[in-house]
C-alpha cells in the first residue's frame, strides 16, 4: 500500500497480467515503440538532484502571471472552445459534450503541498469550478497530469473516464465508481456520443507515480467531430508516431503538444521546442497549442524559455501558433489568441 493516498495504487497481480494482450506490455511492464532510456547514458541521478536543489531563480516567473475568470459553465460558442488551465490541465466543449483533460488543481503538481508549487497568478480555477464533465480524458498516471486531490473533488460529477491501461487502480483506489472508467490501449476507439470518437494513440514517456515504473500506459489522444479534428498530446518525446498518426488521421484542426520540462539530459522522454514544430508539421496540424509549461517548473529551463523557443520556431517554419493566457478562450476556427502575453510579466517590485 502507497505510503499516502496520492501516490495511488498501481496494477498488480491478475490485473497487471490481464494487460499481456496489448502488443505494449512484456515482462510484467509497458513500453515505448522504440528503446526509450530515461536520461543518457553516463548521467546519475545523484547529479541530477543536485541541480534541482539549487534550481536557477529564473525557472519561475518574476510576477504573477495574467489569467481570467471565464465562467466555465457559460461555453456555448457553436464551434469547439477550449479553456486552458495552465501546464496540461484544459476544457473543451464541442457538439455538446464537455471534455476535462489532465486537470491539475490543487496548486501543486506533486505528492506534497510544498514541492512543485504552481506559479503565482496561474489558480484561478479550483475544482468547484469545473462544470459537470461529460468525460474526464487522463493522458498517464503522473502527478502533473494526474492530481488526487482534484480527482477527489470531481469525480461523482463527471460521467465517464477514459484513460490510458492500468490507470485506472488508482482511481479505484481513491473511490472512484468502477463503472465510470474505460481504459484503452493504443489505437483502441469508442464512441463518445454526439458524433464524437476518441482514439488513444502512442506516445514516448513513461508512467510511474513512485519507483515502480510502467506498469501503467501512456497515450495521445485524438478526438473526431462531424467537423472538426484535434489532437490531444499528452506527454511524449520525439519518435516517429506524429508522422504515422498524421498520415492516418491528419490533418488535425487543433494539435495541442508538450513544449516543456526538457533537458538535455532527458532528451527521450519529453520534446525540444523545436521538436515540438516538427511533431505539429508530422501530424499535419493547422494549428498548434503548446502545453506543458506556464505553471510549473519541473525542470531546469528558465519558465519562459518553452514559449520563446516554439515562438521563434514556429515563425522559421511558418507554422500557425495559439498562445492563449490561462482562462482565454480558444474559440476553433475564429481568431485565435496569438498575444506574447509572457513578455508582459515584471516584477512587481
């Protein structure tokens, strides 16, 4: 048993076994596509967490970061509309159904109130803000992206979960109705209703709330309206699948990709900015969202730098970029929050 609630409880037993179906899953754990190390060869853990002890000022803002207070409960704009929260947490309302994804509410982003707090200004959403959610979409078991506090919150108002294999043990765990929980592997499909399919897809990360790692899967998501196509990304490095499932279900209207929490000591498991450009032009999206930055620091790059970079990136590869604050609506298809609102944070002495 997990030493506190938060750290959930992984598959085991007969539940961990039932997974040797997927083509994913050998020798007890899952795994990438292709041969995925967590850092480089050479680099030790030990110096790892020297550097995140003495974590550079710059890794979180000056000042409080701009944000509104949409009323979540008022999003009827005919097309699609997203809200983002900051980091990968977001809403997205389309052809009546609202769909909650990887919320991370509570201020932190870890087991423990006071490590990977959230940036000053970036919690104008609590739980009780969300609305009653039609799917809650988790994309893997990490603590920035899988938060027991807001799951405890929110569960009993939302209809149904989807998420990736094995996730569900810790949702089980926290008490959360068995019946609400579907989890796919890759490229499994269901209907959503209204029109709607979602597909989960390959990603190259890992899982792992404690140090018994993979033993849960890790998904991108696609989501397929009458109209309108998007791309939900979870957390993924570099690899081959953008251009496949680019190929197979591009173009997407919407992708919306990880830009942050690299290092160059971790190079596998999450994506350069620059990386993150290619991985929008493979998947044939329109249009790009970055995620995964603007609330946390998990890493070891100044706050801002995963925005400057895309930025810079996207204008060389004529790639067409939304950067809303948080709480901005993204209305699809109408003009598209494209202010460099970072540049605008001081100091507030």
């Amino acid at each position: 048993m997990a030493l506190l609630p938060a750290f959930g409880k992984a598959p085991s037993g007969d539940v961990l076994k039932a997974f040797s179906k997927s083509p994913n899953f050998r020798n007890g754990i899952f795994h990438n596509e292709h041969p995925t190390s967590m850092t480089l060869e050479g680099i030790s853990m030990l110096s790892l967490m020297g550097k995140f002890l003495s974590k550079p000022k710059d890794t979180s803002p000056p000042g409080p970061l701009p944000a509104l207070k949409t009323d979540l409960n008022a999003l009827d704009a005919g097309a699609p509309i997203l809200v983002w929260f900051g980091h990968s947490s977001y809403l997205l309302r389309i052809q009546g159904i609202t769909i909650l994804v990887d919320p991370v509410l509570s201020g932190h982003a870890s087991p423990f109130p006071f490590m990977a707090r959230s940036f000053s200004g970036t919690d104008p959403y609590r739980p009780e803000d969300m609305p009653p959610v039609d799917m809650l979409l988790l994309t893997h078991d990490h603590f920035d992206h899988l938060d027991y506090i807001t799951i405890r919150k929110i569960h009993k108002r939302c209809k149904m979960i989807c998420t990736s294999l094995g996730v569900g043990s810790h949702l089980r765990f926290w008490g959360v109705d068995p019946e609400k929980i579907r989890e796919l592997d890759w490229w499994e499909e269901i209907p959503l209703g209204e029109g709607l399919r979602l597909t989960a897809a390959p990603a190259r990360h890992f899982s792992g709330r404690s140090m018994a790692r993979f033993r849960t899967l890790w998904s991108s998501f696609i989501l397929r309206g009458r109209e309108y196509n998007l791309y939900l990304g979870g957390d993924s490095g570099y690899d081959d699948h953008f251009k496949r499932i680019g190929e197979q279900y591009g173009p997407f209207d919407l992708a919306l990709l990880e830009c942050g929490q690299y290092n160059l000591a971790w190079p596998r498991i999450h994506m350069m900015p620059e990386e993150t450009v290619q991985a929008a032009i493979d998947l044939k999206a329109k249009w790009m969202m970055p995620v995964h930055w603007g609330k946390f620091s998990i890493s070891l790059h100044p706050w801002d730098e995963p925005i400057r970079r895309v930025t810079l990136e996207a204008g060389k590869k004529k790639i067409s970029l939304t950067t809303p604050r948080i709480g901005e609506p993204v209305i699809l298809n109408q003009p598209y929050p494209q202010h460099a609102w970072w540049l605008e944070v001081k100091n507030p002495g």
